[in-house]
C-alpha cells in the first residue's frame, strides 16, 4: 500500500482547500488564536480523560463478537443528517439519535447483528426498529384522507439497503460477521519484527474497509471553481452590496455568467460554472475528494473500545487517523471563525438549503485542511511547553505558535499529489491530467519549509480523533453552539 487512505484524505483536503479559499476561506490567524486560546493544558487533559472514557457501553452482549458487530453496524448506520429536519418534525429526534434508538431496536430484537441477520431484516422490521414511518396520512379532499409515502421513506430505504448490503458483502466475502471480517483483516495485514512484536495496521484494515463495503467509500469527484478575475469580482462584488471586509464570493463571480442556471444545487459548488464553463467551451477542472468520516471513525472506536480485550485492534498508527468531517465539524470551525464559507454558501446554509455534493465536499475538505493546521499548532505549542519554553514564564497559557503560512502550509498537507491528480475535462468530455503551478490555477506551491508531516507522526499531545471528539462536545454540551446551522446534503449515506 503505497499510499494510506488517510493520506489520500489529507492530500485531497489540503489540494482542494488551497484552490478553494474564495468559496471557503480558512484563516490562518484564527487558527492561531484558538490553538492559544481554547486548548490549554487543563482543556486538553479534559478532553484526553473524556475520550478515553468512550469505552464503556450501556448494552449488555452476549459475546465481544456481538459487541463488536454492535459497533460496525452503529458505524455503518451513521448517516442520515440531510433530513435533519424532518426528523425533529416527524420523529422527535434528530439523526444520531433515530440511528442510535434503531441500533438498540435491533439489538433487542435479533441479539448478534451477523450476515444472515442483515439480510433477513423486512422493511417493516427496519421501520419499527427505527421508528421511521412509512406512510403518512393526509386530506386528498374535505372528508377524505388518503396515505402517501412519507418524507423519510427514502431515508429508510437507504437504512435497509445499508444493512443489505452489508450483509451481502460479509456473505459474499465469506465472513459470518463484520467481528470475522476485522479479526482476519486486521491479522493478514500486520507486521512483525525481529523481537517477535506484533504490529497492526489501521490503514491497511481501513484500505480495505473502503474497498470492500462501497458505503464506507466516502469520497466523490468535484468540479475546481476558479477564482474570479479582479474584473469580475469587482462587478460582483457591487452588484451584490459585497464589503471589502467580507470574504470573495467564489460561485458569485464565477457562475454570474451562468446567471440562468440557478437550480437548487448551483450556489458555490461549481456544478452550474462547470456547465457555464462547457457551453462556452472552455475547460473544467475535477479532483476527487476522498474524507472517509464513517471509515476511519469505526478504526479509531475500535481501538479505543476494544484494544484492551482485542490486541489485533490497538492500532500502531492509530496517530495517523484524521479528523471525521460531516457537517458538524464545519459549523463548529465557521463559530470559531476558522472557516468563512463564501456568501452564497453561507445563505444557503442558513436557510437550511441542501448543498450539492460538490459544495459539501469542499465544506468538509476545508475542515480537514483546518484542523490539520490547527493539530499542528497544538502540538508544536505544547512540545515546546513541556521542553520548558512556558514553565519559564511561570504560566500555563499556550504558547502562541508562529503565525502560519497558509498556502504552504497547506500544499505541505498533499503528501500524495499523484494520488489526488486535477483532469482538466474539455467540453467534448476528453480528460487530461492538468498542469498545476505555483500562483495560478489550479495551484500547488512548494511546501512550508520544515513541512509539517514528519511533526504527524508524533502528535503526542492531541490527536486527530481527540480533536475531533472535542468539536463534537463542543457541539452537543454548548446551548449557543447547538443551535448553530450546520450545512445539508440530502440522500448521502456519508454523514
């Protein structure tokens, strides 16, 4: 495996990010500030201490095995948050509860969630497991009431055929469960040394995870939306009352030549500027984003559930792991004022507007870039403080970092650039590798000197999945930032 999944994640993000920053602008200065600020000594063990403590479960298993299918399953189910609100309306709950409620349904009713479980599910048994109606009534005229299929029934078709799928994958691979599956995956690829140590690898299991399950394959082909010239951001910018404070209204300028095409999914996304841009025969720009929320965050609650009685599942890369961006993450950096998404995007992400996949994608690619930067800063700052740097001081404040270089620093995050290549796709379709330089577009400078990937491997202080775990508290325990929107992809099993 020449290069890791989780590589792919952070070169995709770091090469999106860079050629994105007029649709979702990341700031640098605010990253610095929050490393400072929010993770202090006291707030990182805090976090440390509240992660570690995810291995206890309320549910009472039979056997590991079925604690352990309990998890994959949960893992495998984790989607559902583009119809958000038609679960508070219909249900009472949002997505994570709706899935949770439905992974303790099931297993009460059918104990070990094996292949031949999975796939003997009805939909009628997939419906009162999750509580997700099938129908629903309504007046077709005074008097009369007649039933419709319900706004979420395509959520419960997608949870059915997950489960399905899954069973059938499992079956077809020969394995009675996904407890088999990891076990045997996690064994074939590890690694031995001279002194009879064993070593295991979450990135191979994570390699073919994604191979083998397509709905733990979170990755999908975007469309590039070049910057807009200074000409056109001008015009856009006093059509649209902009500020010279405010941040470049990427999709603005761009599709304001494509002003025809306003379909839901065209803000921002570059669905619309790639159409513009073919009608006019000129060439699009597509790269494929790979962010694998579902994947990786099953690798990490593996490790941390279930190292100390499987000793195949505690990782010796686990560090490697990135975040797992869905759309909480986003909203939580946008609060922090890490993220500033264009106009156009935030106003449909406010108005609670379904992004297209192209959109959602750049969204979750900025948030890993993001905190991959900020994981830098965090660890570099503490590093020095345990080497004396701040005990000195007679202070347990951050050490402010060094002010990021932005664009090399995130050029320094495509570790892979062969991995992630931009096809530059003419109008007849015929792709071609693009060229990429260092100030034009798309663009890939040189790397911040003393690149930031050797540090990766020792983020001793806090972790990828650390952080992560902290945004998502951040999310759920603060009443301000529970509120906040976060943005919508419809009929994604991704997030």
């Amino acid at each position: 495996m020449s290069v890791t999944p989780s590589e792919l994640v952070r070169s995709s993000a770091g090469l999106i990010a860079l050629n994105s920053q007029h649709v979702v602008e990341i700031d640098a200065e605010a990253i610095q500030r929050v490393a400072a600020q929010l993770f202090t000594s006291e707030k990182i063990a805090d976090v440390k201490k509240k992660y570690a403590e995810r291995t206890a479960s309320p549910m009472l298993f039979d056997s590991l095995d079925a604690e352990v299918n309990f998890a994959c399953v949960s893992a495998m189910l984790a989607f559902g948050s583009g119809y958000r609100p038609e679960l508070h309306r219909l249900c009472g709950r949002g997505a994570a509860e709706t899935m949770l409620y439905g992974m303790i349904g099931l297993h009460m009713t059918h104990g070990n969630l094996t292949a031949d479980v999975l796939l003997q599910l009805t939909p009628e048994e997939v419906a009162e497991a999750f509580q997700l109606p099938i129908n629903e009534e309504y007046e077709l005229s005074p008097a009369v009431r007649a039933y419709r299929a319900s706004p979420l029934k395509p959520l419960l078709d997608a949870v059915r055929g997950a489960l399905h799928g899954a069973g059938a994958r499992l079956r077809a691979l020969q394995y009675a469960d996904f407890a088999a599956y990891f076990m045997k995956a996690a064994h074939t690829t590890a690694a031995y040394d001279d002194d009879g140590n064993t070593f295991y690898s979450c990135q191979s299991v994570l390699a073919s995870l994604i191979n083998d399950f397509p709905i733990f394959a979170d990755d999908a082909e975007i469309v590039l939306v070049p910057p807009p010239s200074s000409a056109e951001a001008a015009e856009a910018g006093a059509a649209a009352g902009a500020t010279a404070d405010a941040p470049a209204d990427a999709a603005t300028a761009t599709e304001a030549k494509a002003a025809a095409a306003t379909p839901e999914d065209e803000a921002a996304s570059g669905e619309a500027a790639a159409e513009a841009a073919a009608d006019a025969g000129a060439v699009t720009y597509r790269v494929r984003a790979h962010v694998y929320k579902k994947a990786q965050l099953l690798l990490a609650d593996l490790q941390t559930r279930f190292s100390a009685r499987v000793p195949a599942f505690n990782w010796s890369d686990g560090h490697t792991l990135t975040i797992f961006a869905d759309n909480v993450v986003p909203a939580m950096l946008t609060s922090l004022g890490v993220l500033r998404p264009c106009r156009r995007l935030a106003r449909r992400i406010a108005a609670r507007e379904p992004l297209a996949r192209g959109a959602a994608y750049a969204l979750r690619c900025a948030a890993l870039a993001a905190t991959e930067l900020l994981l830098d800063c965090v660890n570099a700052a503490h590093t020095a403080s345990d080497a004396g740097a701040v005990a000195a001081a007679g202070t347990n404040a951050t050490p402010a970092p060094e002010l990021l270089p932005l664009r090399p620093a995130l050029a320094a995050l495509v570790s892979a650039p062969d991995s992630v290549a931009v096809d530059a796709v003419a109008a007849d379709g015929t792709a071609t590798p693009a060229t990429l330089t260092p100030d034009g577009f798309p663009a890939l400078p040189p790397a911040a000197a003393g690149a930031a990937a050797p540090l990766r491997s020792r983020r001793t202080v806090l972790s990828a999945p650390e952080l992560d775990f902290c945004l998502y508290l951040m999310g759920k325990e603060t009443p301000e930032l529970r509120s906040v929107e976060r943005h919508s992809l419809r009929d994604t099993t991704a997030y």
